[in-house]
C-alpha cells in the first residue's frame, strides 16, 4: 500500500464518528403513596433513533439520526397491562422538565409560588400525589433539549420542525413500548403547551402509521390552532379569547373588587363570545357612541384605563397588556402566569423584557434536573441539559405554507377512527401564553359525532400555564389526572 493511502484510511478513520449507542441506567426507588409503599425502577438516558434507507428500492439499513433523552418509572411487579404515560412540554424548545419535576414524577421541585419563591440552592421531595401511582411514565425530550442531541456529524435542523418532531417523538414511543412489551397497556400521550399540539398530532400519526392507537390524551395548557393566540394582521380572533384571561389576572391584581372570580369571566366570556367580536369586526363602521361602549367594557373587564383601550383601537395585543397592568406599581405580570410581578429598568417600556413567571422558576427546575439524574438516577453526561432552548428556532412549519398552524383537523380524525379516545384538558385562569377560553373555542369547533364529545374532560385551575407551581392546582390537577386515567372505560 502507498504511503498516501495509507495515510488517507487512517484520516477517514480519525473523522468517521462513532457508531452511536443507548447509553440508558436503571436504578430502583419507592415512594410512600396513601400510606402504602410503591417500589418502581427509574431508568434513564439516551436512546439512538435510526432511520431506515432506501436506495433505487434496495433496503440499506438503518442509519443513526439522532440520541433521545427519556426518562421512564415502571411500578416494580406490575402487571404487562398497567397503563403508561408518554410526557414531553413544549416550546418547540423545551425539554420535558416541567411536567416531570412540576407534576407528574416521583420526586418533585420545590420552587415556591408567585410572592413566595425559594431561594438557591432550592430543594427536591417525594411527590406523594405522582401519576406513578396509577399509571407508568416516560418522559421524552425532543431533539436539542435536555440531553438529546442530532448524532455526532447530524444535521439538528431536521429534526426542528412540525412534521419531523411528529415522526422522532412517535418513533420513541413505537421504540419503548416494543422493547418493553407494552403493546397491550393502556398508553396515554401527555404533553403541555406546543406538547399539546404535538400530542394531538401524535395521536393520528402513531394510529395511521404504526397502528397505536391511544386511550387518552393529557393535555395541560392546550393549544391545537396558533391561529387563536396569535395577534397578526387581520386576525381578530385572538383579541376576544384573551380578554376573559386578562379579566382573571386583573381580578387577582385587585382590579375587581370584592367581586367573585366566576362572576367576572362569566361577563368576561358573555362580551368575548358575542359583542367583543362583533364591535372588532365592524371597525369605522362602529357609532361613537357603540364604541364608547365597548372602550368602556373592555377597560373594566381588563383592568386597563379607558385611555389606553381607545389608543389601543380597542385591541389589547398580550405583551401590552402583561406591560401595562400594573404600570402604576411600576410592575409587570407574567405571561406564563399572570400571578408573577417582575419590574423592568424602563417604566415606560411598550413591552416587557422578562416574563417574571419564567425567570421566577427557571432556576429551580435546572438545579433540580442537574443534581437529580446525576445524583439520584445514577446517568453522567457533561452536556449542558437544556431545559428551554433557542436553538430550535427557527421552528419550520412549511407544512402548513399559507395556513394557520393548526392539528384540530388531526385530533379530529384521530377521535372519529377511535372512538374510545377519550381527552382531558387542563386549563389555567391566569395562562396570558396559552388562553383557557382559547382552548374551549377550539373544542367547540371540533368535528366529531355528538356522542364522542362525552369523551372529553375540561378542568380549570387558579394558576396559570405551569398551574402545578401553586400547591394548591397541583393537587387538585394531579387527582384529576389520575382519576382520567384510572377511570378509563
């Protein structure tokens, strides 16, 4: 051999990546839940995706796409047909830390509430209210959050997008549940926020492609049509659903009195739902004295001044309205949860520059989620675990070009193909990123038979989009879930 070659292989053999491996940990845990002791095996680290090739119709393998973190909990000596949850939050960008370490899991965050946050270095307990209990979990983190990374030499953008999360996410799912003989368990999808979206599209794809057909879908702050939260040109819509949102937050910032909660969001959701929209639609159409009207409604249902409704053409954009609240206090609320006060080195900024209800948690969840798979689940890795990440944007949605980002079409034909598909909605009054009555105008719309929408559960929470951080929603939230899934049909 030449010593050119020579040279040449050993070049190729210092460039060529490794072949990727799962690298995953078990570990073995209880929990004391109602009084009883629940032993379960945590297992935890990243599993390598592979996609199949073929070439002029010649199958050539399967070639490694990318590693995915997951973390799964199976009650020790359960039955085969013990349901599971498949968890992921949202974004597109985070990992599935929040509903993990927030909620669902065994051990949980401790990172105080609005008016009450913990200080460093925060702490991590037993959750005795976890869906453990009742149902197994895995967590999944999506391509470029947590600790899932493209393969060495991989292309992270194929996998930041609409369909190709749809088709990495489910390839994880049909993956787990293969390995560990879980076609026979009831499987419930769970996610929150853009995870909602996800969930609902998973639904479809994983019946069409794969033949896995769920039981249930967990959705926490619900968002399948982009089109009702997003304030773009032309588009009215999100103006009305956000009002009986900005009227909660008002309401907990002292705006309404004395009045109770629920008799503002029912006059909130009377004017959203009828002469709100109405007064939008019209324009200069309006009389002076209808839209003196409707300035004057809008202003006491917000919280905000009659001034400002009326050089805001009536139209309160949801930045605005986090900036403008409590400008007197010299104080912003939070978007994730209106409940959260920040302040901001400019009082009379349009927008915020921080969403107080992020930076006030933020920390927690990643003190908690480093000490913990370290510490706890026994799974070393020197990457940074990225539990809200920018580098997924910007997110492609090319498969709906010249359409609003929408999956209420796939949840529909998910729950028509399966009518035993049954859905839980969980909605937080003080949301300002996902709103409640956004949600419910979505429902509303659904297309599916009379008869299947007896298969979809509604439930609200005084909080806001993570409503699991105030104590008091986390119980309530995690009995409602566990009773959705132990009461399946």
């Amino acid at each position: 051999m030449a010593a050119s070659d020579q040279t040449s292989d050993e070049t190729r053999e210092k460039t060529t990546p490794a072949e990727p491996a799962d690298d995953l940990v078990s570990t073995h845990h209880s929990i004391a839940v109602d009084g009883t002791e629940l032993s379960y095996t945590a297992t935890t680290g990243r599993i390598v995706l592979r996609e199949e090739v073929v070439a002029d119709g010649k199958f050539e393998g399967a070639r490694p796409k990318a590693e995915v973190f997951v973390t799964s909990y199976v009650a020790d000596g359960a039955p085969g047909d013990r349901p599971v949850t498949f968890a992921f939050n949202g974004g597109p960008g985070s990992s599935s830390v929040w509903l993990h370490l927030g909620l669902l899991g065994p051990r949980r965050v401790v990172s105080g509430d609005a008016g009450a946050l913990a200080p460093p270095p925060y702490g991590l307990v037993d959750n005795p209210e976890t869906l453990l209990a009742h149902s197994d979990l895995v967590f999944i983190d999506p391509v470029s959050t947590g600790y899932s990374r493209a393969v060495e030499g991989g292309e992270a953008d194929d996998f930041h997008g609409y369909q190709r999360d749809i088709e990495s996410v489910g390839e994880v799912i049909r993956l787990w549940t293969t390995r560990n003989g879980r076609w026979m368990s009831p499987k419930y999808l769970a996610g929150e926020s853009y995870g909602t979206l996800r969930a609902a599209a998973l639904a479809e794809h994983l019946q069409t492609r794969h033949g896995l057909y769920p039981n249930g879908l967990l959705l926490i702050s619900s968002v399948l049509d982009m089109g009702t939260i997003r304030f773009t040109e032309g588009n009215d819509l999100p103006y009305a659903l956000y009002l009986p949102t900005y009227a909660a937050i008002a309401h907990h910032h002292g705006k309404h009195g004395d009045r109770p909660l629920r008799e503002v969001l029912d006059e909130a959701e009377k004017f959203a739902s009828g002469d709100y929209p109405w007064a939008l639609a019209r324009g200069a159409r309006l009389s002076a004295s209808e839209r003196a009207d409707v300035v004057r409604r809008v202003a006491e249902l917000s919280g905000l001044s009659e001034d400002y409704v009326d050089r805001a053409n009536l139209r309160i954009e949801h930045l605005r309205f986090f900036t403008e609240l409590l400008r007197d206090r010299r104080l912003t609320v939070g978007r994730m949860d209106g409940r959260f006060t920040g302040w901001e080195p400019d009082a009379a900024g349009e927008r915020f520059t921080d969403d107080p209800s992020i930076s006030g948690i933020r920390g927690a969840y990643a003190a908690a989620i480093n000490h913990y798979v370290r510490e706890e689940l026994d799974y070393v890795n020197d990457l940074p675990y990225e539990t809200l990440s920018s580098r997924v944007q910007p997110w492609s949605y090319k498969e709906f070009e010249g359409a609003s980002v929408s999956v209420v079409d796939k949840l529909g034909a998910a729950m028509r193909a399966n009518p035993h598909l049954r859905v839980h909605v969980g909605c937080g009054y003080t949301d300002g990123a996902t709103p409640y009555f956004a949600a419910e105008h979505v429902l509303a719309r659904l297309a599916i038979p009379e008869e299947l929408r007896e298969n979809i559960d509604v439930r609200y929470y005084s909080a806001g989009h993570m409503m699991y951080v105030h104590d008091e929603s986390r119980v309530q939230q995690s009995a409602d879930l566990a009773a959705f899934v132990r009461n399946r049909p």
